[in-house]
C-alpha cells in the first residue's frame, strides 16, 4: 500500500536557493513561519530536505552573535531574529512558498558568521565581519 505525499505548492524539480526567505508549514519556532536556507544549492536540487535557520518575531532585539536580528531597514514590517543557534533540516514538502529569493549580502554575511558563531566554527569571514555587541563603555585607541 502506498502513501499519499500531500506535495508542497513547490514541484520537486523546483527548490529554494541557499539564501531564500521562505514560508513553512511547520512549526519552527513558536512565533513566525519564517526561515531561511543555507544549505548549499546543489543539495537543495537533489535532496528531499533543506538546511534552515528559523526566524523569530520579537519585541526587542536578541544581539547575540549566533543571531541576526532584521528590522524595518532589512525589509521586515516587524522585528526578527534569525535563530542560527536553531539550525535544522526540513523536508522540501514543508516549504509554502518563497517570500523572497535572496537576501542582501550584508545579512546573507552576518547569517553565516552567526552560522559559524553557533556552530563553533571560526573562520576568516567571522574576523571580517564581527556581529558581536560592541561594549561601549571601554574606549579604543592607543596611548603612548
């Protein structure tokens, strides 16, 4: 006996891009259904599943540096927060729709050093592009 597959809008010959803001069915996270892909495309053509990162509305910002927090300015009507210390594989079929197929460059960079941040990975992007809170209390300059 064989199981209906209740197929997403998107065929199996269509798939996201790595960088995509998509619209899930599933719940992942208690407040938007809103994630973004970063596994690669290449897995994203031949796999039955994704690598997401969900998004999370909030009232104030999260600024840890395994997020990345996205506001008016980023095109968000409210505030979210890319949860990468939530990282997680999801089948295709949950995918809804696509709400946007990339990202700028900019948060496209700082969702793959807070990529690395939560995943324990350094690397030269993260030296480059350094989304920790900045302690403004101490003063930064040299003395001779």
């Amino acid at each position: 006996m064989r199981k209906e597959n209740k197929s997403s809008p998107l065929t199996s010959r269509f798939a996201p891009k790595r960088g995509s803001l998509i619209s899930v069915t599933a719940d992942l996270s208690s407040t938007s259904n809103l994630a973004i892909v970063v596994s690669n495309d290449v897995q994203n053509d031949v796999s039955d599943f994704l690598t997401v990162v969900p998004l999370q509305r909030r009232v104030s910002r999260l600024r840890a540096p395994f997020a990345v927090d996205l506001g008016r300015k980023d095109g968000f009507r409210e505030l979210h927060t890319v949860r990468c210390d939530w990282v997680t594989r999801l089948p295709r079929s949950q995918v809804e729709s696509i709400e946007r197929a990339a990202l700028s460059k900019r948060i496209t960079l700082q969702i793959e050093a807070a990529l690395c941040v939560a995943l324990g990975l350094k690397t030269e992007q993260w030296d480059q592009l350094d989304t920790r809170p900045v302690d403004k209390s101490s003063k930064t300059g040299s003395s001779s």
